[in-house]
C-alpha cells in the first residue's frame, strides 16, 4: 500500500502566518517571565498573545481582492473637505 502526497498539509499563506503567530508568543510569553511574574503567567500571557496574533496575521496578510477595496474606501473619509477642517 503506497501513499503519494500529491500537495502540502498547510499552504505557505497559513504557515507564515502561524509561524508568526508562535513567533509573537514565544516573545509575550518570554518577555512576561523574564519581568517576573514567573513560568505560569508568562505561559498564560504566550498563549493569549499567539491566540490573539493569527487573527491579527490572517487579516494583515489578505490575500483577497476585497481587503485592497476596503482599504481603499476607508481612506476616501480621511482628507480634509467641507466639514472636515
């Protein structure tokens, strides 16, 4: 019985962004023992930061046409016009 992987488990897209989810994590996590607050906290304090950072990382690394037009539309508001300076 042969397996043949044809494609990879996770695109390059997710694993960049869990890599840089870990990344910020291991640096929360690190940063909060090395303050002080000791293993547990600093563990605690890795874990919400990895948690909160693949949203943040998904977001930011869009790969869709409609994040460009999002960008774009709320921009159009920022610049200064009747009622705005």
């Amino acid at each position: 019985m042969e397996v043949l992987v044809d494609r990879p488990l996770l695109s390059l897209r997710t694993t960049l962004v869990f890599l840089l989810a870990l990344l910020a994590g291991v640096t929360a996590g690190g940063l909060t023992a090395l303050a002080g607050e000791g293993t547990p906290r600093g563990l605690l304090a890795g874990l919400a930061a990895t948690g909160l950072a693949v949203p943040f990382f998904n977001r930011l690394i869009d790969t869709e046409s409609g994040g460009s037009q999002q960008r774009e539309y709320a921009g159009a508001d920022g610049g200064e016009g009747e009622g705005n300076g």
